[in-house]
C-alpha cells in the first residue's frame, strides 16, 4: 500500500459521520479552553479520558488530537487581543500580537495567527504521513534492548529539554515510575507496593492518576490565586485581512517556523512550547530590524504562531510509530488507546490502519475547521472570557469525578483521584512539573518489561545492552545528553531560555 493509498483509507475514515462529528467536538472544545487561561488542553485531555471509553478508539484519539492543536488557535485569540495567554506557547504571541492590536492592528494580527497555523498545521500533517511508515517498520525490528535503551533516552531528554529544575524533573520521573510498578508484580505475580488494598492489583487507574495530578491540581492552585477573567479591557477588532506587504512579510517566518516546530516537536519534552520559543529567537536574530521584535512585528506572530502548531502535531509521530509518548499530552494519547486494549507503537499502523491513518488525516480537516471557527466567531471567544472562574471550577470537579467514576464503576478511584490532585499540588507549590511524573509512571511497566525480557534473553548479562550495537548507540546518546547538561554555557542557554518563557 503505498502513500497516496494511505491517505484515501485514513480520508476515508475521517470523513465518516462519527469522526467529523468528534473532530468538531475536539476542536470546538480545544479552542475553548485555548481562550480560557488556567485549563490548559493537559487537564482536559485527563478529565475526557473517561468519555472515551464509550467511543470507539478512532473517534476518541481524532477528539482528543483536535483538543490539543485546537488549543494552540485558541490560545492565541486572547494572546492577541486581551495580552492575556490561553495557552504558555501562546505567550510568545502575545509579545508582538497585543502590541499590534494597540496600535489597531488586531485583526490583522489574528489573521496572520490562523494562516501561519492552518499552513503549519497542513505541513506537519504530511510530515506525520510520510514518516509514519519508515518510522514503524524500523521499530518492528527493534529488540527488548533497543526498547529499553530507546525509553531510558525519552526519560532523560524528556527533562533535559522540559520547563524547570533538571534535578527536580528527574526526582519527578523516578517519582511517577515508583507510582507506576503497584500493583502485580509481572514476573512472581506477587503483590507489591499495594499497601494491603487488593484494588490495587491492578495498578493505579491511569485516568485516576492523571486527572487529579493536572486537572485537580490545577484547580487548587486556581482557587487559591483567586483567578477570575470577569472585566478585561479587549482590543477592537476592524479588518481581518492582511495586506500583500503583510502576507510577503509573514511568508518566510511562517515557513521557518513550520520547519522548526515540526523537528522541535518531535523530541521528547518539545512539543508546542519550546517550537514556539525557539522560532520566536531565530526570528529576531535572522531578523535585519531585531529592534522591532516586542513592538509589534508581524514577523513576531507569525512565526511562534506556526512553530507552536507544528510541534504539536509533530508530537504524535513517537507515539504512533514507536509507542514512546514524548510529552504529558502524548502519555495521556497513549492511555487513551490502553483503554481500550491498544498498545501503542509500531503494530497499531499494522493492526489498526483505519485508526492510525484516520487520525492522521482528521488533522487536515480539523484544521480547516479551526480557521472558520476561529476568525468568524473570535468576538465569541472572547466574551467567554466572562464567564467567572468560581462557576467554571465547580462544575469541572462534578464532571471530573462523575467521568472518573464511571471508568471502573469503583469509588476507590476518587480516592485516588483526590489523593494525587493534592499530590499534585504540593509537587506545584514546591516547583516541580508535573509533566515528567505522568511520563515516569505510563512508561514505568514498558520499561520494566523491555527490561526484564532483554536480561531473559541475554541469560541475566546486563552488558546485552552494550553489546547490542542499537541499543548502545542510543545509550550513548542518552550519555552525552547528560553531560550536555553538566556544561556550563548549556545550563545559562537553557535558564535563559525558560526565563524568557516566564516573562
């Protein structure tokens, strides 16, 4: 089956009445809670992972992509007009976009905003297309020791390139993958970290753990800041089309920041915020005016704008192809297939092309459908702005603890729900990420498995994974990304880099 017969199954599946039905719902619900700041799509994701136990598992993963990428249009919405994020990767557009919108240039801004985003989105796509098989049959050769290697590099990358402390990161990885071994033991078949409660057996419920430690958190930490959106000045919105000169001057950015972003996004603890960064910086310095940079350059728009959508999109490619989430969004995708009994990796475009290649091919139509939801209704997004936090807050608990529920039918996991929401927001008042811990702890059994099967095979010789040349080579790099980060001149680029993500 070659490319353009990939293409026609997955169009074939996105443009049934169920997928686009779930495709709007993704993106409705994505721009939603792009233009509300203080959700964020992390915490949606975890409180809808229930929900989609009653779908099937293409409809669940087409909603669940089209609320991330959906995300990234609608944070930059209030970005642009109110200098208020929806979304952190939307706060590098807010440093050029609001100040165009003061000098009555917002629509010209939001525009630019949606082109750059609809082409960067449509480039990573076909990116995702044309990598998707050479990525799966090179992992279908992959062994236990290219595996373990291969999940050990995402873990360690995963905190090197992630917003915070490094050491922290780490303490939270090893914390998430502690949490991650309860329950049966895969090799004895003993209990073990149960604490004597045998509904643990099973291990701690994915949905269970994930809401709480982003969804609940994040509404502890809302309620205590006393957040409310209620009386905030927006810019006017007059034309919604740019200009030829602006469209010249918005090209190349938005081609280099599609490029970027689509590479950015592929690494693990890349995705949508560190492309969007990273463009901004390159920008100002290919720039020949950088002084206009934070002034109201459209260059400073277009080029987050598109990096930011690439590098989401992108992030799907280790997920898909080899079953490696590269981020918090992408651990909570892969739950999303476990639930319904679907390992992530290289068999799923094997065993499930219709879902893999259906997925695919709904972000093209999802992204047609953001630019119409986004430019025409904008004058809507922002005046859900009005709705209050402390009627907003309480109905997100109601529906997160009925959804976490109803997974198992078992109380039990609102007790874990309400452990690890304040779990959570203890690791946040201590200035930890919570990100690196759900990457632990859905990685934790992968590991544990690769890890076990290569000490099997290799007759418990731990040098298997030096002798094997992948898994060393990959080892390797895993090395020089820690002594990377004992560098001096790296550690000041990196803090440098977060401090500017903090402004």
């Amino acid at each position: 089956m070659d490319f353009l017969d990939h293409l026609a199954l997955g169009l074939a599946t996105a443009l049934q009445a169920e997928s686009l039905f779930y495709c709007f719902i993704g993106v409705l619900l994505g721009t939603f809670i792009g233009v509300l700041p203080g959700i964020g799509p992390t915490a949606t994701i975890a409180m809808l992972l229930p929900v989609t136990y009653f779908l099937s598992p293409t409809a669940a993963l087409i909603m669940l992509a089209g609320i991330y990428y959906g995300s990234q249009y609608g944070g930059s919405t209030t970005a642009i007009l109110m200098n208020l994020p929806g979304e952190v990767s939307s706060s590098v557009t807010a440093i050029d976009g609001y100040q165009m919108a003061r000098k009555g240039e917002a629509g010209k801004a939001l525009a630019i905003a949606a082109i750059g985003s609809f082409v960067a989105g449509t480039f990573a796509t076909f990116l995702i297309a044309l990598a998707a098989v050479p990525l799966s049959s090179l992992a279908l050769r992959f062994g236990s020791t290219e595996y373990f290697a291969l999940i050990v590099l995402g873990l360690v990358t995963s905190v090197v390139l992630a917003h915070g402390s490094v050491i922290k990161g780490v303490a939270m990885i090893l914390t998430g993958m502690l949490f991650g071994l309860v329950g049966t033991d895969t090799d004895s078949g003993m209990f073990r970290y149960t604490l004597g409660f045998y509904q643990l057996s099973d291990g701690l419920e994915t949905v269970a753990v994930a809401l709480g430690i982003f969804g609940i958190s994040e509404i502890l930490r809302n309620l205590e800041g006393g957040a409310d959106s209620a009386g905030l000045g927006t810019a006017r919105i007059t034309s919604l089309m740019p200009s030829r000169a602006d469209l010249r001057a918005a090209a190349p950015p938005i081609l280099r920041g599609s490029l970027l972003g689509a590479v950015m996004g592929v690494l693990p603890g890349g995705g949508s915020i560190l492309s969007a960064f990273s463009a901004y910086a390159l920008e100002k310095k290919l720039s020949r005016h950088p002084e206009r940079f934070g002034h109201g350059a459209i260059e400073g728009v277009a080029a987050p704008e598109s990096a930011n959508n690439a590098g989401a999109q992108t992030s799907f490619i280790p997920m898909l192809t080899l079953g490696i989430p590269s981020n918090a969004l992408m651990a909570l995708m892969a739950g999303a297939l476990m639930i319904h009994g679907i390992t992530p990796g290289p068999n799923v475009i094997r065993e499930q092309p219709d879902l893999f290649w259906g997925v695919i091919a709904s972000m093209w139509i999802g992204n047609a459908m953001l630019v119409v939801l986004n430019l025409p209704l904008v004058g809507l997004w922002v005046a859900l702005l009005k709705i209050p936090y402390r009627v907003l807050l309480p109905a997100i608990v109601i529906f997160s603890t009925i959804g976490v529920y109803t997974v198992n039918n078992s109380g039990f996991d609102l007790y874990v729900l309400i452990f690890f929401g304040t779990l959570g927001y203890v690791f946040r008042k201590l200035g930890c990420e919570v990100a690196p811990f759900l990457i632990g702890f859905v990685l934790s059994k992968l590991l544990e498995t690769h890890f076990h099967r290569a000490l099997v095979f290799s007759g418990g010789d731990l040098t298997v994974f030096l002798r094997e040349p992948i898994s060393a080579a990959i080892l390797a790099l895993t090395g020089f990304v820690v002594l990377l980060v004992a560098l001096p001149a790296f550690r000041r680029t990196r803090k440098q880099a977060f401090a500017d993500s903090d402004d």
